[in-house]
C-alpha cells in the first residue's frame, strides 16, 4: 500500500473513528466489536494507520503520529462477527450487563452534546484523529 491509498483510508478511520467508534464501544465492549461495523478490514485499516503515522513521525510532528498510533489500538475490540454476535446474544439477556451497557450510552449521549457544541464554534470544522 503507497502513502496516497493510505491516506485515503485514514481519512475515512477520521470521519468514522468518532462517533462510530466510540458508540460501538459502549454497545459491545462486554463481548467485541463485530468486524464488519469497521469501515475497511481490521489489517487494512492497520497498515494504512502505521504509514499515515510513519509519514506523521518522519515530517516531524510527533503528536500527530502518537494520536494515529493510539487509535490503532481501538482495533483489539474489533472480533470476527460470528463470535463477537454469539457473545452479544448471550450478554443482551443479562439484566446487568444491560444496565452497563445503558450507562455507558448515557455517557456517550453527555459526551456526544459536548461534542456537538465544540463543533458548533469552531464552524464545524473537526479533525476525529487530532481532538480539534
């Protein structure tokens, strides 16, 4: 994979990363994040981040580097959708994981107003990756 295709699927990771990422999370961090919610295959996605990081590093910004590497490991909660459902069927049926699990949405659903208003005046400009 060359620089450009990578740039392109981090660009898509940017845009998908907040909020998708962090939803999913609440939703299915009892039993893993079904693969296919992700926007290109966990290895690919893996591979694009470690070049845009690369590229990041090499250019000298070493913050912006270090945001893309930490994001990779959002991946770990990625699992092969087969195991990820199974597991999710039998933790959906559990009143208390179920109670967990609206908390934390809760939390997202805070989280996600804040989110808004600090969009809202910076005119809607937003980088996923780099928290602006």
């Amino acid at each position: 994979m060359d620089i450009f295709e990578a740039n392109k699927i981090f660009k898509s990771w940017q845009q998908w990363y907040w909020p998708c990422h962090c939803v999913l999370w609440r939703v299915f961090f009892f039993s893993g994040i079904p693969e296919s919610f992700l926007p290109y295959p966990k290895d690919v996605l893996e591979d694009a981040l470690n070049i845009v990081a690369k590229s990041y590093w090499d250019e000298g910004d070493r913050k912006t580097s270090n945001l893309i590497s930490g994001s990779i490991s959002a991946l770990i909660f990625y699992k092969k959708d087969e195991e990820a459902f199974q597991k999710a069927s039998k933790d959906f049926s559990n009143p208390e994981t179920m109670k967990a699990i609206y908390a934390g949405i809760s939390l997202f659903k805070k989280d996600w107003i804040g989110w808004l208003e600090k969009l809202e005046k910076r005119g809607g400009k937003y980088d996923a990756i780099k928290n602006e």
